[in-house]
C-alpha cells in the first residue's frame, strides 16, 4: 500500500500497531542474498495482478514517474523462501507466522540480501535490503517456525 501526503508527525501512524522488533546489535544469524529476475514482474502477473504499474512503462510512469515496480507480495515470497531456507531448509510447513513492514518500493532485477537474527528458538527478526541502495525493501519482520 502507498500512502501519499499523509500528514502526520514522524513516527505516528495510527492505521498501523507499532512493532516490537528491535534488530540485536550483533551480526545476523541468517544472511541469504539473491535478485529479482529482469521479467520477475511479468511472472507475477501470473497470480492474477491486473495493476498496470507492475507492468506497463507508460501507465507506471504517468502514475509514479518510475518503470514497473514489483508487487508487495514479491518481496514478502523471496523473504519467506530465504527465511526458511536459513532455519528451517526443506520444511516450508513448519513456518507459523510471516510478518512484515514495507519501507520502499523495488524493481525487477534488484539485487537483494536478506539479514535475520534468532531471537529465541523458533523466531527470528529479519529485513529485505536493496544491495545497490542500502534501503529497506522490507523491515522490522517477524519470522516464527516449529523449532
């Protein structure tokens, strides 16, 4: 979701709980990094995304003034997939809850890295960043599984 013009003071955002997540000072426990393919937007679409934007350089342009950005949930896949496979590889069904925050938008062929900390057993805290950038793609993620 984008939220333009919303005027309310830094850090006060009312539509939105405030989450616990506080990353360790300390390296992360899982790295994983990865891109976005050049036509991942395009494959997307496959889920039944009708949005313009994802896809059309003159829609996505005169909306936003950018080439196609990926959908939400495409960042959230390759977050969930890289989560798993650093604390729980090859099990999929032992993920209890996937939870995040978006911080910015992302684009096919973004290079990625995924950064998490173990918390306690069976929940780790983790971020998406842009490589090239250095920004959150996603931020303050909660990452639960069957320890």
């Amino acid at each position: 979701m984008l939220i333009r013009d919303y005027d309310a003071p830094e850090g006060t955002y009312p539509m939105f709980e405030s989450s616990p997540v506080k990353f360790p000072d300390r390296t992360p426990d899982v790295v994983k990094n990865g891109e976005f393919s050049k036509v991942q937007h395009a494959l997307f679409r496959l889920t039944g995304d009708t949005n313009y934007v994802h896809i059309d350089p003159e829609w996505s342009h005169r909306g936003n003034g950018t080439d196609p950005y990926m959908m939400g949930f495409c960042p959230q896949g390759f977050a969930c997939r890289m989560a798993i496979n650093g604390v729980c590889p090859g099990h999929p069904e032992k993920v209890k809850r996937f939870k995040t925050q978006f911080r910015n938008v992302s684009f096919p062929g973004d290079k990625l890295r995924f950064e998490g900390w173990v918390i306690e057993p069976g929940k780790m805290w983790f971020r998406l960043l842009n490589t090239e950038t250095g920004k959150p793609i996603l931020d303050k993620g909660e990452f639960d599984w069957e320890s």
